[in-house]
C-alpha cells in the first residue's frame, strides 16, 4: 500500500490531520495499526480535557430504518451552534442512531460502551471522541429512544 493511502485510510479511521497521520506512519515505519491505536489514545486525552466544558448545543436527530418498522431519536449535545452544522457532527448522529436502531440499549452509558456496528475494534464512545478530535469541542449523547412496531 502507498504511503498516500495509509494516510487516508488512518485519516478516515481517527479523524487525524495529514501531517499528524504522516508523522505517526513515520513514527512506527508504516504500521498502520500500531499508529492507529495511538492515534486513538491521543483523541481519548483530547476527549478527557474537554471533559469540564459544557456542551449547551446540539441536535436532535431522527433516523428511521427497515421500511419505516425501526426508527431512533437522540440529542447529540456539542458546544456551539457552529459544530452542530458540521458534516461531521451530523455523521456522527446519523451513526449513533442507526447503531441504536440495531439492539436494544438500556442507557447511553451501555450504547457508549458498545462495539459500534461498523468497526467492531472501536466503540460508540471511541468514535464520539474521534469526532471530537476533528472539531475541537466536547460531544457527549446526552439521551435516546429506540421505536419499533412488531411484526
């Protein structure tokens, strides 16, 4: 793999600037995973000091799946109305409430600490901070619910 893919791929896998995703491929001589799993410990501290900040924004999102039998409401909280608008943040949203979508969760600490359905190795909270790495202020799901009508 050229080195212009594994930044890419690190990229689209930690929400890492180029330069940071280059330096850390340098760092560890291409190993894709070991930079990775770096990568993400430095998006868990930046996620840890930003913890005291208080998130007032947000959105509430809606995603209805399965031909209109399964749907979800969350409110995704970040700290200002700028964030909220982004591509990002509302990616992140879509994708928490699809993951809600898919089993049954009892609160937001259990979906936060679940394998999240799309990259088993990460979990909901893993890819929250992902987000909050790119954009640079708290995010925390704040509540949720899940509808479905049996068949």
């Amino acid at each position: 793999m050229k080195d212009i893919q594994k930044i890419k791929e690190l990229r689209d896998d930690t929400g890492a600037g180029v330069m940071e995703a280059k330096e850390m491929l340098e760092k560890h001589d291409g190993d894709i995973k070991i930079a990775k799993e770096e990568l993400m410990k430095k998006a868990s501290a930046k996620a840890a000091k930003k913890a005291d900040r208080v998130a007032g924004d947000g959105l509430v999102y809606s995603y209805i799946h399965n031909k209109g039998k399964v749907g979800s409401m969350l409110l995704m909280a970040c700290e200002t109305d700028f964030v909220a608008k982004t591509d990002d943040f509302q990616k992140l949203c879509k994708e928490i409430a699809m993951q809600i979508c898919t089993d049954e969760y009892k609160d937001v600490d259990e979906i936060l600490k679940s394998p999240y359905m799309r990259d088993e190795s990460k979990t909901i909270q893993d890819l929250i901070n992902e987000t909050l790495a790119k954009v640079g202020e708290k995010i925390e799901l704040k509540k949720f619910i899940k509808y479905t009508i049996s068949d």
